[in-house]
C-alpha cells in the first residue's frame, strides 16, 4: 500500500504552496528537519520521511542530540 501519510503530505503541501506565495521570487529549498525520539520505530519514520520526498520536501535532515560527556 502507500506508505504516504495522508495528512502530514497534505499540511506540507500547503506550507509549501503559502511559501511560495509569499516568496514569489524565490526558489522552494524543499528542507524537512524530523526530530524524534529512538524509541520510535524506523518503519515510523520512513513514512514520513517519504511523506515530505512526495510533498516536494526533498532536502530531508534529522535534528541528532549529542550524547552527554
């Protein structure tokens, strides 16, 4: 089946479609940054990463914190 997340594909599309309004001029970076916890299931997480690939969001980052020395 599709692995898209229907709404989180939806709201990005959006975010994507008003910054091109309000930035005419400019070119969409499609940057995504995902923050999650490790005990998130990576089945989880490639949902939405493919979710923001398909919404246009090609650019596809993870926030990491460091380990405490």
């Amino acid at each position: 089946g599709d692995a898209k997340l229907t709404e989180l594909h939806d709201r990005l599309v959006q975010l994507k479609n008003n910054y091109k309004l309000v930035h005419p001029n400019e070119e969409f970076n499609g940057i995504a940054i995902i923050q999650a916890d490790k005990a998130v299931e990576f089945k989880s997480l490639k949902k939405v990463m493919y979710s923001a690939g398909v919404a246009g969001y090609q650019n596809v980052n993870f926030a990491v914190q460091p380990k405490a020395k």
